[in-house]
C-alpha cells in the first residue's frame, strides 16, 4: 500500500478498481485503524471504520447491502441508493454512506472517510 500526502489528509492507495466488483468491500489496515472499503452494487464506493458501533464488533466479517426501506408501515423493499455493513455479531445495521446506525432511536455512529478511483486506482484519504 503506498502512501502519500494530500491537503492534510494521507491518501493510500487500496487496490487496482478491478479488484472490488460491486457489491464486495476490502478491509484496509492502517496502523491501528482498520477502515472497511466498500463498492456497493450500484458501483459507488464508501468507507467506513470498522468497528461497529453497537457493541465493537468488526464489520467486514459480515454483508454488505441494500437498505430495506419503505413509503409506509408494513411496505419495504431494497433501496436503489443506500446500502449498510451488517455486524456479524448481532446483525446491527451501520448506513455506509453516513456511518449512522438505522435501527437505534439514539444515534450509533461510525466514523467514514473519503475514497475515490484515481487513474484506475481506489484510493482512500484518511
């Protein structure tokens, strides 16, 4: 992983943007910090610590998908825009694009970051 400096933040670049087909994500380990890289199924990418924030469980041993969401009480369906990490311990839910928890009335929140694709590249600015 190579690591340079960009407008106060370290950019480090994660893999070729081959290498995550949508809907699959890649933990990146940057000293103590361990960040979930995620191309969700639409082809956006997002990146998430990960850490869950209900009860500090790792994300990237669980799924990454859509959100259900819905116009009404008893209508859902998959989301076309928003996709969540699902904690393997107890199926918490963490909105990947905001770091937010869905379900919790107080709010759970996990730290994101920015990550782009430069030049073929998916990079990550911490």
């Amino acid at each position: 992983m190579r690591t340079e400096n960009s407008r106060q933040r370290a950019r480090h670049t994660v893999c070729p943007e081959a290498e995550l087909a949508p809907g699959a994500s890649r933990l990146v380990e940057l000293g103590r910090r361990r960040i979930l890289v995620i191309r969700d199924k639409s082809g956006r990418y997002h990146a998430v610590s990960d850490v869950c924030a209900h009860q500090g469980g790792p994300l990237h041993g669980g799924s990454v998908e859509p959100m259900w969401v819905g116009d009404r009480p008893g209508e859902h369906r998959p989301s076309d825009t928003r996709t969540v990490a699902i904690c393997p311990w107890h199926n918490f839910e963490t909105d990947v694009e905001t770091g937010c928890s869905v379900w919790t009335p107080r709010p759970f929140h996990a730290a994101t970051y920015r990550v782009a694709v430069e030049d073929g590249e998916i990079v990550l600015y911490v």
